[in-house]
C-alpha cells in the first residue's frame, strides 16, 4: 500500500530526476597538475579551501548552508586520500585530457551516462572477470570467476536554489601480480565515500585512488637492431612503473519531467531527455 501511495504522489507531481555524466579517466599523477582543476581539499588534509568558503559567503540561504555544513557534506576522515575539485571550464577539460591522451599521459576508461530519480541510487561498474582454476574434493577442475571491477555508486538528492548532494561510494578491485599456491587469484581493494554539495550543472572531481601501471617496452638501435642473430644485442627491453591515479568527473543536472514524459520515457535515455536537462 506505501508503495502505490508513494508512486501515485510521484504521478500527481513533476517528476524530479538527475541526469549524471560520469567520466573516468586513468591519469599520471604529475601529468595531473597540468589540468585546470581548483582542488577543493589537500591531499590526507581534508581541509576546506576558498572554493567552499566563497559558497558560505556569498549570501545564498543561511538555513540552507546551515543545512549541508551540519549534514557531513565535504567533511573527509583524516587519514584519507581522497581528493575534491570543481572544473571551471569543462570545454578546456576536454581539450587537456585529450592532449594527454595524445601523450600517453592518460586514458578515458570509461564515460557513462546514466537518469536516476531523487534519492535513488546509480550504480557505474567497469571492470573484468578473472578466471581460475578450483579443484574439488574428488580431483575435478572447475573454472571458476571473480569481479576485478571500478563500482561508483551515486545518491543525488536535488535541494532548493539548484543545489544538488550527491553521496558517492567509490570502489576499485584490481588484481594482483601475486597469486596464491592454489591459483586463486589476489585483489587489490581499495574503498572511498563522501557528500559533495554542488551547484546544478558543475562538474566536480573525485581523485586519489592510486593506480600502479607496469609496461614493458623495448629500446631499440635503428638498423642495427634488426640484423639477424646480432641484433638482440642491440635491443633492451625495460620494465616501466607509472604511478597513475583515477580522476573520477561527474556532472548532475536536474530534469522536470511531467507524469505523461516520466511514463513514455519508461526507463530510456535520449537525446529529448538529454536536452531537458537545464
């Protein structure tokens, strides 16, 4: 019964939904300084900058400040990386990250799209399943499967004055170049969650999940490289570590949606509901 009263108050009223851009990107850490990005807090600090405090000053609702700084918003624990920042010109974003890419400098991994209603949760997941090998107890082989996945999970909650809180779970399971005896395979873990309040529309940067890239590549003389049973001699493979770290982007906006669009949309995502989005 709470369920169909709930349902018919949502039909009886606009129905209010946050169309969310995500975009992950895998990126050198020092190459990172050279995006345009106003870091909100300190790396381990989890000090508030003049971003958050240009908000408090700038004359919006007092009782609506009052609510997100009494709500957790932005507070991080001390002892974590994780890292906050507003992009302040997105089209420039583009370009840099692309630059980048051109450079070996960064990858995109991912860049989903996704309409949740108010308060409900979205779930991004990106990864791979590991296979292995398992031995039961009368010596038959099965192989079996585990998740090595990015999961970003997001709870939009759309406030009065198109302020938006997003309460973002972070994720990341990776596999270890170490494997145990039995060949079961190890995983990396690694977890972060916070609250960001944000305007409607502004994009804002999650960092701080370190990511380790090994390669391998190969120097090479030109020519001599190439002559047969000599050139090894001339070639050297090298083994590269490359510190990375995942820059997560998301941008909420807040859709008006009558009942009559809510019911026809059902679910899908198109180019009418992306031009909604203010």
């Amino acid at each position: 019964v709470l369920k169909i009263l709930d349902l018919v108050k949502r039909i009886n009223h606009a129905i209010r939904q946050i169309y969310i851009q995500a975009r992950i990107v895998m990126i050198n850490k020092e190459a990172k300084e050279e995006l345009g990005i106003a870091w909100s807090f300190e790396e381990r600090g989890g000090k508030l900058s003049n971003v958050i405090d240009d908000l408090r000053k700038s004359g919006d609702n007092q009782a609506l400040w009052d609510l997100v700084k009494n709500s957790g918003a932005f507070n991080l624990n001390a002892s974590s990386t994780l890292t906050l920042g507003i992009v302040k010109d997105a089209l420039k974003i583009d370009a840099e990250i692309k630059a980048l890419q051109d450079r070996n400098l960064a990858k995109v991994l991912s860049a989903p799209r996704v309409m949740v209603l108010d308060g409900e949760s979205a779930i991004i997941k990106q990864g791979q399943e590991v296979p292995y090998v398992t031995t039961n107890r009368f010596g038959e082989s099965n192989v079996e499967f585990k998740e090595a996945i990015l999961s970003l999970n997001v709870v939009p909650t759309i406030l009065p004055n198109d302020y938006i809180v997003l309460q973002v779970s972070i994720t990341n399971d990776s596999v270890s170049h170490q494997v145990l005896a039995n060949n079961y395979p190890l995983l990396n873990k690694q977890a972060m969650s916070t609250s960001l309040f944000l305007r409607d529309g502004v994009t804002v940067v999650i960092g701080g999940i370190q990511v380790k890239n090994d390669s391998n590549g190969e120097l090479r003389v030109p020519i001599l490289s190439n002559i047969p049973l000599i050139g090894r001699v001339f070639r050297h493979t090298i083994k590269q570590n490359d510190n990375m770290e995942l820059l997560v982007f998301l941008t909420p906006r807040v859709v008006q949606m009558s009942p009559e669009d809510f019911l026809a949309w059902g679910g899908k995502e198109d180019e009418e509901t992306k031009k909604a989005a203010r």
